[in-house]
C-alpha cells in the first residue's frame, strides 16, 4: 500500500472510531446506573446485536449513573470481514443528557491504544446500510496520551482537544464537525505534529477543514477542499505559511518528492490517485534552488516519476526568470532534470561558488543531483551583464559542472562575451577544491572601452589580441602565460604601431608579476620610435621598471626606477639615459611626486653635451613652476631631438631660469638667461649670443638680446605682449658690420656678401601684420654669382622701410670680365706680360615692396643694364648686354628687353633636356648683333656666326625659347669633309622643350664635283642628307668619293680606314685652323710625342701654342697631355730672317739658349 492510501486509511479509521464510541455511549448510556457490571456488559452486547454492530465491549469496572458514565480498562473489538479495531484505555468518561441531539458533556479517553487492521479481500456489491448514526454534539473531548497502529503506521502520543458535532449524512454516511483545540502527536518516520487547531468538516466520506498546523519546523496553515475519504482524492490542499519545510509536508503527506523550505503559498491538488499538482507562490529553497516565485505550475506524475514545472515567474539561484519549462525525473538517483528559462534576468554564478556575475538572457539547464552529486550542463545566450565586475554588451555562455570539475569548453561551444567590437572568450576547468586552470581570449578594437569595464580609466585606442591563462587557487589566482600583440596603439601622446606583451601575474589580486613587452614602429607626439623594450616588475602598489628602453635614429631613452602609489603617487628614478642625439643621462637617483600634479627636486642631468639642474619642478592643472641652471648645452643636439624645423647649432655657455606659468595661457612671471657661444640659427652663424628675458603676466620683456661675429653685431630688445591668441609685438632691432651676414646663402647661386651696412628696424603691432620702420644702408658690397665667372662689384643699396612698404631708394653695382678672345691656353703668359684687357658694365635698379598682404606683396622695380658682360666658361657661353628689365607682382613676372651685342657660344649642340619649372614668370627679349657659335653636335663640328631675336619666357613655370636665329655664315665639319654653310636657321616653336628645328644647307667640293649636305630635323635628333649637283650620284657613290676609292667591294673596308685618316688629318689641321681663328694666335699644333702615338690617345698627344708679340718677338708654349704633364716655353727674337736667338724653359725648371740659322739657296 502506498504512502497515500495510509494516511487516507487512517483518516477513515479514526474518524470510525469515534463514530463507534459515541454510538457505544448512546446504546448503553440510560440503563448502565440500574444494572450491576455483568448485566450492563450482557445488555450492551444485546444492544450491539440488536443493532447488527460488529462491536464487542468489555472492562473492568464502570461507574454508571444518569448522565455520567466511568469505564476503567474498557476494551472494544470491532470486526468485518476486511477491517479490524482492537482499542483499550486506561479510563472513558462521558458526561452526556439524553435527548435530541444527545449532547455529551464531556467524552475523555486516558492512554488509549488503537489497533487497526485491514484485509484486502474480493469487493462484494454493497447493500445500503440500514444503520443510521443519531445527532450526537460533543462539547468537549479530551484523548490524552493514545497510540495508535494503522497498519504499520503508528502515532504515538497523540493528544487531542476540542468539540465535535456528529449526526447523519445522506445515504447514511456519517457526517461529523470537528473543532479542534490542540492535536499533538508523533508519527514515527513521517512526522512530529505539535500541534493541530481549526475546524474539520466530515461529511459521507468528504472532508473538508481549515487548521493551524505547527511541526518541528513548520509553522503555517492548512486548507482541505474535498478531500474523498474513498478514493483518497482531493480537489485541493492550500498550505501557507512564514516557514514551510517542504521535507516535512512531503514525509507527513507522503509525496516522497518536496524538498527545501522558505514561506509562501502552496495549494495541492489530486485528481487521481497519481496524479499530483502545485500551484506555488515560494520564497526559500526547493530542491537545493534559492527561489523566489509566484504562481508556479507543478506537476507530479507518480506513475512516471515526473515533476513538471511551468509558467510563473519570479528569482531561482537569484536570477529573475520567467516563462520557464522545467522537468525533474525523480525515479532517478539522483534526481535528473531538464530547465529552459527563455528570460532570465541577474543570473550568479557564484549560486555554484564559480565567480560572482549578473547574467540577462535564455538559459538550458540539464544534469542530474544537486551539491555534491550535481552533474549540469548551462548553455545560455547572454544579454548585456557582468562577469566578476565586468560589464558586457551580450554573449554565449557554456559551462558543464559536476562535483569534481567546473568546465568551460575550448570548442565551437567555448564560452564568450562581447563589448562594443571587443570580445572575450573563456575556456578551461576549476575543480571541486577551487583549483583554477583557465584561458581568457582577448580580441579588443576599443582597449578604453574594455578596461573601463574592469574599472580601470585609461585613454587608449588601437586594437589588442591574446591569450591570458590564469591557474591557481580562487583564493590566490594566477595568471601566467599572459601573450597579447597589439596594432597601432594610442594614447597619453603616444602611438606605437606593434607591440607585444608577455607575463604573468604570481597573484591576481595583488597584481605581482613580471611582464616583457616590446613595440616597433612607434611616435610619441612628433618623435619618432623606432622600437620600445620594457621590462615590467608589478605590485600592488607599485611598478618597477627594469628597464624602459626607447629606441630611435635620435637615440635611446633608459629608464629604471619605481611607479609607487600606495600612499601618494611616487616615480623614483635611479637611472635614466637618452644617448646618441642628446646623450641624456641622470647623474643621481630622484624622487618625483605624482599626487595632485607632478613635483621634484634636486634633479641633475648630463645631456646635449652639458649638465641641466632643476632646482625645483611642479606641474599642475592650474601652475608650471620651476628653477634650474644649464651649461654646456650643444643646440644641434636640442634642434635633432624636439624636431625642431629651424636648424639651431651652438653651445649655451651658461643659463638660468625661473618660472611660474600658467599652463594654458603660459602667463606668469619670471625670468630666463641664456649665453651661447658660438650660436648658429638656420644658416646664420654667430660666435656668440646673449639672451636675457623676464616674463610679467602676459608680457615677454626682452632686456638684452644680442647676436655677435666678426665685423657685426645685432641687438634686439622690447616686448611681446601675449595675452591675446595672435601676440603684439613692441621691438627693436639694430644691426651693423663689415659682412652682412643676413644675407649668407640667401640663395645657392649667391657666395657671401661682403660690404658695409647698417640697419635699424622697430616693429609694432600684431606679430602677423606688424607696423615697421627703419632704414638699410650697403656700401661696397660684393657678391660672388655661382654660375658666372666674376662678381657683382661695387654694390650701393639704400632702403627706407615705412609701415609695410620697403622703398628701393638706390641699387646699383658693377661687374667686369675677361672676354674668351683672351683667355686661352696662353693667357697666363700674355696677362703677365702684357696685363689684361676688361669688359666692364653696370646695373642700376629703383622702386618699392609693398608688403600689406605679406603672403602676396605687390612688387614694383625697375632697372637699366648698360654694357653688362655675362660670361660663364664652365656652361660655354660669353654675352655682352644692354637692355631693361622690371620686376612687378603680383602677378610675380620679369619683364625686359635684351641686346646681346658681343657673344660666344661653345655648347649649344648638347641633347635638349626637359626643362626645369621656372619660379619667377619670365618675359625677356633678346636681339644678337655679334655672336658666334663654335659647337660639336649635329653629328659633327661646327663654327658660325648667328643673328636673330629670342623671346625667353615661361608657360606653367617651365622655360620656353619662341624665336629665329638666323646662320650668316659660318663651317661645319661631318664624313672627314669641310662644308661652308650657305644658309641656316634654327627655329624655336615648342613650348615644352627647348629643342629648336634646323634647316642649314652646306657645300664642299671634291675635284669637280659639288656636295651638298641638308640638316633638318631638330636640334636633339637632326637628320643629315647627302647630294651633288650631278644628279646620277647616290648618297653611297658621295661616301665613296669620300672614302677615295671606286670599287664598291672593299668600300666598306677601304671606307673604314679612310675615316680613321681623314679624322687624324682633321685633329692635326682643322681643328689647329679653327683654334688659331677662335682664339686669336698665330700657331696651335697637336702631334704624337712619338712616331708610334696616336691623335686617339690624347696622353700621347702634345699641344703647341704659338702667338707673335711684334715684329720681332714670338713666344711659344707647349705641353704634353699625360698624366704627368711636362711644359716648355720658348722665347724667340728674329734677328734677320736667316738668324734667331731663342731662351727655353724645359719642365725641370732649366733654361737653354737657342740660335737657329736659317738659308735658303
């Protein structure tokens, strides 16, 4: 028999009894004080028989009077054929009138003993029973100190207080109102009852009550709803109370699967016999689960073994959930179980002491037992929450734990959260003892954003990945093998494109660990880095760098020392270097302060070549303050490592400062001095400058400012008033000397200047449009022009400078040459002799800059050149000009008009090259009166006078050449043959190169025939062609007529060496005529130094030079070409024309007297 259909026997049985007691009173009751004990027994029996009650009575002694009755050991036996009642007491008194309803005073058992038994036996069809209970109101009754066997099932102890109200029901039954006082009891294995009070109705087999129920531990009230006695139904059990203990509701009911307790509101119901369902509101523990719940379905199906739990919401392992499905499978050992909970809200893992966290989503949960037997599987798609302090957007979550691990699977199921872009993952086991062994991937595309979720601020972008693998205990975790890499990382003004991070951590909690990282490619602010080396040593409350190394083609920074913030913010530094650029060094170990700002003192630094001292530094949001001295400081090395674009260069000698600063408006007050010597600034070099400065609020008084060298010597002094965004200036300059430096490598085709100047300049107003005035004086200048041969001489300027207009008062200078026509191999000796012969012209040039719009100031000069020579030997040209010029802006342009009245040019035949842009518009003309061409190109020589007109000018600041210039007359060398040029021209067109096109026609004779040869095509890519005026020639028959043979077999051999002569002979003759004509002498020989040498190989070769000085007098020069040069000169009188006395110089240095006869017969 099952658990159930026992207590149901036993609510039937007990409610018999008393039911066969009180019928037992009425029988007996009105004759029992007239018969003495044996007659009463005897006329109680006949009354049962009369009534056909299965009920025999006995006892020991009675005390029978009207309304009163006394029985000691009374004895009742009731018998059926499937039920059997044995119950005794030590005493039964009831007090009672007679009547209807018989009313019982009193009805009091002492230590009674029930036994019941039952028999299943075949049901028979049951007969209506023809008994029929009277109406019988007990006001009182007292059963103290009973037990009772139902079956095996026992109470012990039972104590029971209260009324009843018994009578008929229909079809006979028994209908019975109950009023309970107390009830206390002991039901062995099931429960003790402490006490029972409330009301019983019991009407034809349904009972229906309200009671106070108080166990060992529950405390609560008890509602009855039809509960059929029968067939051991009931439409509902209402159980509510403050404190619920589920294991005694469940043992004294006998469900066998309710565990836990709490308070709340429980109401059972039983349609079948096996069939059991809960409609729960609870707050406390069911089956090892901390609830919080309202309204939840449960149902128990005893056939199978199954508890279903749906609908309701409320917390469970203090996570909100709601719309849950949940099965547990109690047939099972242990318990199984299957959970889906599609919205839970503030999920903690630290229910299974894993980690605390606050986790929103949909959750599976299977597995089997709860504590230690507990086998579970959690899959959960998560919302946003937090994991042990970290917050996240969402994630999936999957961890399987039994009673020796707690696992998180390395698969496509491995546990992960996100963050904006950034992502966690998590995989690994803890075991039962809290033995950690875990691996955290890191991918972070916002590292501001993650660490802020761990609560730590830092301003950092970039993106990191990695693996952290933490082991350990919960209790001292560690996190060793810690491998992260991370791209183009920013922050606090740092960048570094690379770095790689490598560690671990002894303890978590205490942050001890060592860690290595490294980085490559990195800036901070405009320094670059070329590579960063840090190892890290960490604490609680400190970081040891040992060391921090920055790595650059400017140098390399070392850092060791301690980051300290237990108490107050500490770095200490016992070593720092920057070498190579600044060579930077700390020469003692040094505290600096952290808290509220940054303050030090007592700093002393070997660096930039010399020692800096900062007395005292402090720097906070609201001042900048600080004292210190330098000396010895290289300013190359302070230009190289601020990156400063203005090249300085120098050595500061001695400097001081003080100062307190604001550190957004740089206002405050103080003062610097510094000396350099020497100083260099750009390309303006000093041998020393002198600094004196004090700052008052906004202003930057400048007492003393000189710039010192040689002949010259500038001061400046004022202020600079900075309050506004744009400062305002209040200054003096004053400069004067012999060289104006200002002016060096003002341009790379100007050498110094030389001369006197004086220059006075003050400047007020805003720094971008200042108000000036002052006046430059050059006197005696000189300027050396790198692409001509001589100087710009004797150069006056006067300017007067008047708010934004510089007024050109006077310019003017000279320049002189030596032209080629007396400058060849013998010039040094004819200059010597004779001295030398100059070209000498000048320029003179007026007018204003008007300087308002400083970025495009309106330009106004003119200028006149007056018999100007320009002569460049190394680029092959020699122009003698008179003309104007003016040079006006905006737009920028240079207007003139040029006469070239004398003039060489030697290399005019070179490849055109693509021209270079031209930064000042040009619009020049030129007209040629006397200029000569002497030129190799064209695929031979050539020799000729030119005229025409040019017109130089840019298009897209690229130079362009538009004109004709016309061949009057001139020679041209090609195929071992002279030609005379009868005509030519090269015309300039093209705007994109300077590459004229040619159009010359030349002639030579050999024997009787004429030969012509037309040149066209352009200046970089001629084309020659041959004629004759006998028109059956071919330009092959030319050739051969050329190479002086007729049989065209051996032309091209016979062609070859004919070539080779004809050249030699050209080298040896035409080029010796040519020379004499260019050059102005009466004799130019080239010829081997021996017979086996070679006109090929000019270190074979000598040169003779020959010039008549007078009718008398020749000088003659000669030298070899070799590397080791050997010259001779020979100075020769002509006494008559058959007698001469000469004097030789040999190459050592000797002399040698000559006499030469000469006769001629």
């Amino acid at each position: 028999m099952s658990k159930k259909d026992n207590i149901f026997t036993r609510i039937r049985n007990a409610i018999l009894w008393v039911v066969l007691i009180l019928l037992l009173i009425w029988t007996v009751g009105t004759g029992l004080f007239l018969l003495f004990p044996k007659i009463q027994q005897t006329a109680i029996r006949i009354v049962l028989r009369h009534y056909k009650i299965p009920l025999f009575i006995d006892y020991t002694s009675a005390k029978l009077a009207p309304g009163h009755f006394i029985f000691h050991n009374p004895l009742i036996i009731y018998t059926t054929e499937t039920d059997t009642l044995i119950a005794s007491a030590k005493l039964l008194e009831i007090r009672y009138s007679l009547g209807k309803p018989i009313v019982l005073e009193l009805l009091r058992l002492d230590k009674p003993n029930i036994d019941y038994r039952s028999s299943p036996v075949a049901q028979k069809k049951k007969t209506k029973s023809e008994f029929s209970l009277p109406e019988i109101i007990v006001k009182k009754f007292q059963i103290l100190n009973g037990n009772v066997a139902i079956n095996n099932i026992f109470v012990k102890n039972y104590t029971i207080k209260g009324s009843v109200h018994l009578g008929s029901a229909t079809d006979n039954g028994i209908s019975a109102n109950l009023q309970l006082d107390t009830l206390a009891c002991i039901i062995p294995s099931r429960a003790n009852i402490n006490n029972v009070s409330g009301k019983i109705i019991f009407n034809n087999n349904i009972l229906n009550g309200d009671i106070a129920l108080t166990l060992d531990s529950t405390e609560a009230n008890l509602s009855i709803h039809k509960l059929n006695i029968a067939n051991r139904t009931f439409q509902s059990i209402v159980l509510a109370g403050d404190k619920i203990y589920l294991e005694e509701i469940d043992s004294l009911l006998g469900f066998d699967f309710l565990e836990g307790n709490g308070s709340g509101n429980i109401k059972i119901s039983m349609s079948t016999d096996d069939l059991i369902e809960l409609m729960l509101t609870f707050r406390g523990q069911m089956w090892e689960i901390p609830m919080d719940v309202e309204n939840v379905h449960i149902i128990y199906n005893d056939s199978e073994k199954i508890v279903t739990i749906n609908k309701g919401r409320g917390t469970v392992w203090s996570a909100y959930v709601s719309d849950v499905d949940m099965k547990f499978f109690t047939s099972a050992e242990p318990i199984k179980y299957q959970m889906h909970l599609s919205d839970v809200k503030n999920f903690d893992l630290m229910a299974f002491d894993i980690v605390h966290t606050s986790l929103d989503g949909s959750v599976n949960i299977t597995g089997s037992g709860f504590g230690d037997n507990m086998n579970m599987s959690i899959r959960a798609k998560l919302g946003a929450g937090v994991f042990d302090d970290f917050e996240f957007d969402g994630g999936n979550f999957v961890v399987n734990i039994d009673e020796y691990w707690t696992r998180f699977p390395a698969s496509n199921e491995t546990s992960f959260v996100y963050l904006g872009d950034d992502t966690i993952q998590i995989w690994g086991n803890i075991t039962y003892d809290n033995k950690i062994n875990l691996s955290v991937g890191i991918h972070s595309h916002n590292p501001q954003t993650l660490l802020a979720a761990f609560d730590m601020d830092a301003d950092i972008s970039g993106y990191i990945n990695g693996i952290v693998k933490i082991t350990g205990t919960t209790d001292n975790m560690i996190a060793h093998n810690i491998s992260l890499q991370g791209k183009n990382i920013s922050g606090y003004d740092f960048t570094v494109h690379n770095i790689d991070i490598n560690g671990e951590l002894d303890n978590i909690d205490t942050w001890k660990g060592e860690f290595t990282i490294t980085g490559t490619d990195a800036n901070y602010k405009s320094f670059p880095v070329d590579s960063i080396q840090m190892k890290l040593s960490t604490s609680k409350d400190k970081l040891f760098f040992r060391p921090l190394v920055l790595q650059s083609a400017r140098g390399r920074l070392r850092i060791t020392g301690i980051l300290d913030f237990e108490d107050s913010l500490t770095v200490k530094l016992d070593g720092l270097t920057l070498d190579r650029t600044a060579n930077l060094s700390l020469i003692s170990p040094v505290s600096i302060s952290l808290t509220d700002g940054i303050f030090s003192k007592n700093i002393k630094l070997f660096g930039f070549g010399g020692i800096i001292t900062i007395d005292t530094i402090g720097i906070n949001d609201k001042i900048i303050a600080t004292t210190g001295d330098m000396e010895g400081i290289n300013l190359s090395d302070v230009s190289s490592i601020l990156n400063i674009k203005t090249s300085l260069s120098g050595i500061i000698t001695r400097g001081h400062f003080q100062l307190r600063l604001n550190p957004e408006s740089y206002s405050g007050d103080g003062f610097i001095n510094l000396y350099a010597n020497p100083f260099t600034i750009d390309k303006f070099s000093f041998s020393a400058f002198n600094l004196k400065a004090d700052i008052n609020n906004d202003t930057l008084i400048i007492r003393e400012c000189y710039f010192r060298r040689p002949d010259e010597t500038a001061h400046i002094n004022g202020r600079i008033f900075l309050e506004d965004s744009i400062a305002e200036i209040d200054l003096k300059l004053s400069a004067n000397g012999k060289n104006p430096g200002f002016l060096d490598n003002f341009s790379d085709y100007f050498t110094p200047v030389k001369g006197d100047y004086i220059i006075t300049i003050s400047a007020s107003g805003k720094i971008d449009s200042p108000h000036l005035s002052g006046n430059i004086d050059l006197r005696n200048g000189v300027i050396n022009i790198s692409q001509l041969n001589d100087p710009l001489e004797n150069i006056t300027l006067r300017a007067k400078i008047n708010e934004t207009i510089v007024e050109l008062q006077k310019f003017s200078a000279e320049m002189k040459t030596l032209p080629p026509s007396s400058r060849g191999i013998f010039s040094k000796i004819w200059s010597s002799i004779f001295g030398k012969k100059y070209v000498k012209g000048t320029i003179d040039a007026t007018g204003d800059i008007d300087f308002s719009d400083y970025k495009k100031p309106n330009i106004n000069i003119e200028g006149k050149i007056n018999n100007f020579p320009i002569h460049s030997t190394e680029n092959g040209y020699y122009f003698v000009t008179d003309g104007t010029f003016e040079f006006v802006s905006p737009p920028l342009y240079l207007n003139g008009e040029l006469t070239v009245s004398e003039g060489n040019i030697l290399k005019l035949g070179s490849p055109s090259p693509e021209p270079t842009k031209i930064p000042i518009p040009l619009n020049v003309a030129i007209s040629t009166e006397n200029l000569w061409v002497l030129t190799s190109g064209l695929q031979g020589d050539m020799e000729a006078k030119i005229s025409g007109e040019l017109f130089i000018s840019t298009t897209e600041q690229k130079l362009s050449l538009l004109g004709k210039l016309n061949i009057d007359r001139g020679k041209y060398f090609v195929y071992g043959q002279n030609f005379t040029v009868e005509n030519g021209r090269l015309e300039f067109k093209k705007i994109a190169r300077v590459d004229p096109e040619l159009d010359i026609t030349a002639k030579t004779s050999i024997g009787e025939e004429n030969i012509f040869l037309n040149a066209t095509g352009t200046l970089s890519s001629p084309k020659l062609e041959l004629y004759s005026s006998n028109p059956d020639f071919t330009q092959e028959d030319i050739l051969r007529i050329f190479a002086g043979v007729s049989d065209s077999t051996v032309f091209s051999d016979v062609l070859e060496r004919r070539t080779q002569d004809l050249l030699e002979q050209y080298v040896a003759h035409n080029i010796e005529q040519m020379a004499q004509k260019t050059l102005g002498i009466d004799e130019f020989i080239i010829e081997p130094t021996d017979e086996n040498g070679s006109y090929f190989r000019p270190s074979e070769l000598r040169v003779t030079v020959g010039k008549r000085i007078s009718s008398g007098l020749f000088l003659r020069y000669s030298q070899t070409l070799s590397d080791s040069a050997q010259q001779a000169v020979e100075l020769e009188y002509i006494v008559s024309r058959h007698i001469s006395i000469g004097v030789i110089q040999d190459s050592d240095g000797s002399y040698k007297l000559k006499l030469d006869f000469k006769w001629k017969y």
